[in-house]
C-alpha cells in the first residue's frame, strides 16, 4: 500500500472522530464556562447544570491563543502577557507555542475553532509518524495502519486531545523513531530529518513529553546499536552517538529563541524554583520516572521520609 493511501485513510479516520467540533457546531473545550468567572454571573441555572472537566483548555490554553493571534495579526512578537496580574514573560514560556509552524497557522482562525483543528491536525501527524516509522522498520501495510490507529487513539491521547501542546509533542514522537531509523541507513538525510522533527516536538509546547520522546528514542536507538554484530557494536553505538550528538547540538541551536528566554525566566522567577524532589520526578526529568516504573523503591517514598531529596535534611 501506498503511503498516499494510507494518507487518505487517515484524513478520513480524523474527518470522522472531529466531524462535528470541525465543521459542526460544537466547540473543541472541555469546559462549562458558566462554572467560572466571569461568565458564571451571567449564567442561568440550565448552563449551571452541565457539568464541567479539565479547565486548563479554556482558561489556559485559549488565552494563550488569542494573545498570540492578536500579536501576530499585529505584526509584533509578543514578549510579555499584560492580562495577568502586573504582566508576565509570554515567550518564555514554552506552552505559548510563539514559534511552532502549526499554531502559527492557526492563528488565522476564530481561536475557539482552532482548538478542534489543533487536535485534528496532531492527531493526523501522530498516525502518520507512527505509520512512517512502523513501514520503515518491515511492519505490513495494514499492521502500521493498526499500529498508527492504536497509538493516535490510545488513551494517552484521548484523555488529553484538548491540552494542545502535550498532545503536540506526543505527535512527534513517532518521528523521532521515523528519523533516526533514516539516520541508521543514511546518516546524513536522518540527521537532518532528525533535527527538524526534535526542533518541532520541543516548539509544540510540552517540553516534559518532549524529552519522554527523547529517552524512548534514545533507548531504542541503543538497542539497535547493541543488536548488531559483536565486532561491530562499539562502532554501532558510536554512530548513534553521532547521530545524536549532531541532531540534538543543531535542534538546540533552532529552539535557543525559545530556550534562552526560559532559562532567564526560571533563573529570576522564585515561583519557578521548585523542590529538587520535584524537578527530579515530575518536572523536567522523565528518566527518574522511567526507572521509577521498573524499581519503584529506588529513589524512595517522600511519604515516609525515605525520598532522596529527605535525606540530606
């Protein structure tokens, strides 16, 4: 099967499951403004009633949109939000997407249907990649279209499609395995291909699934090395560092426009400044939490005061 096919098949799988927040005439948000302010003064009993979940897409993320619509219509890059409190950094915050190609385009649309197509389109590039990278490996046309399907359509995904920027950096995933298998047969087209899929999964916006992504990869591509004869394995394992080494320096270089205001931020905002223990299994550093999953005791349990981060106070 072709991949135009394949293509089709999934523009009508997301066709289908978005039909009606995409050209019906129900909006993408998953919660019941009446249940907030200011919108909860005017409300009637009846809006009331219905129920509400997740706030974050429409107190969060729809903000963010706007904002970054209004800037870019303007024609002005949009350093600072002036909407909260006395004003806070606007670009320096990953999630705000003021880089990322696709929420770019967006913003030539109503922000509140944009939501519906932001989900759309990364729901389609999450089956696409997958799809990409399952062919690429001798999976059959019709297993990588199922693989496609279960990964885009896993709950993952599907308690989180309207969180646009974890959804995003989900999609890109697949990619990051799609490119190095590339990189492994030609390194200089995989690396390219590589750099330019990490640069979009760090702009999504979701830089904590982001470096899952990473790790995953990054394991895989181990194994690959490790899998090869035991003549060749350092020579295999030092490729992908190669590999690795080049795409990652070049991705880094792309997204310091975005990086280095970050590291500014978080380096003069005091509320950024979390517990280690934190930073070490919720934040930023999805290794802990990987080997969390296989040793469970292994860092400790904060609850009884065993946790790392307990033991040098």
């Amino acid at each position: 099967m072709k991949t135009t096919y394949a293509i089709i098949i999934f523009a009508l799988i997301v066709l289908a499951f978005f039909h009606d927040v995409l050209v019906g005439s129900n909006v993408f948000l998953t919660a019941n403004p009446a249940h907030y302010d200011p919108w909860k003064a005017y409300a009637s009993d009846e809006d009331l009633g219905r129920n509400t979940y997740w706030e974050d897409p429409l107190l969060t993320y729809l903000p963010r949109r706007m904002l970054l619509r209004d800037a870019v219509r303007s024609g002005r890059l949009p350093l600072w939000n002036p909407y909260i409190y006395s004003g806070t950094p606007f670009l320096a915050d990953p999630q705000s997407r003021v880089f990322y190609p696709i929420e770019i385009l967006l913003t030539a649309m109503d922000p509140v249907r944009a939501m519906a197509y932001d989900a759309a389109i990364h729901v389609f590039l999450a089956m696409l990649g997958m799809y990409l990278f399952l062919r690429r490996v001798g999976v059959g046309a019709r297993g990588s279209i199922l693989g496609a399907c279960a990964y885009a359509f896993s709950s993952f995904f599907y308690f989180r499609y309207a969180f646009p920027t974890l959804v995003a950096s989900a999609a890109w995933i697949p990619f990051h395995f799609y490119g190095f298998e590339v990189a492994w047969r030609s390194p200089r087209k995989g690396t390219l291909l590589l750099t330019i899929f990490f640069t979009l999964g760090y702009l999504a916006g979701f830089p904590q699934v982001f470096l899952f992504g990473i790790c995953a990869v990054a394991f895989y591509a181990i194994y690959v090395g490790l899998s090869q004869a035991a003549g060749s394995r350092i020579t295999s394992l030092f490729r992908v560092g190669k590999v690795f080494a080049i795409s990652g320096l070049l991705a880094a270089l792309l997204v310091s426009v975005q990086l280095i205001p970050f590291f500014e931020l978080y380096r003069n905002s005091f509320g950024l400044r979390y517990p280690a223990d934190y930073l070490l299994t919720v934040f930023v550093t999805p290794p802990v939490i990987l080997l969390r999953t296989v040793f469970p005791g292994f860092f400790g349990n904060p609850i009884d005061g065993t946790s790392w981060s307990d033991l040098s106070r």
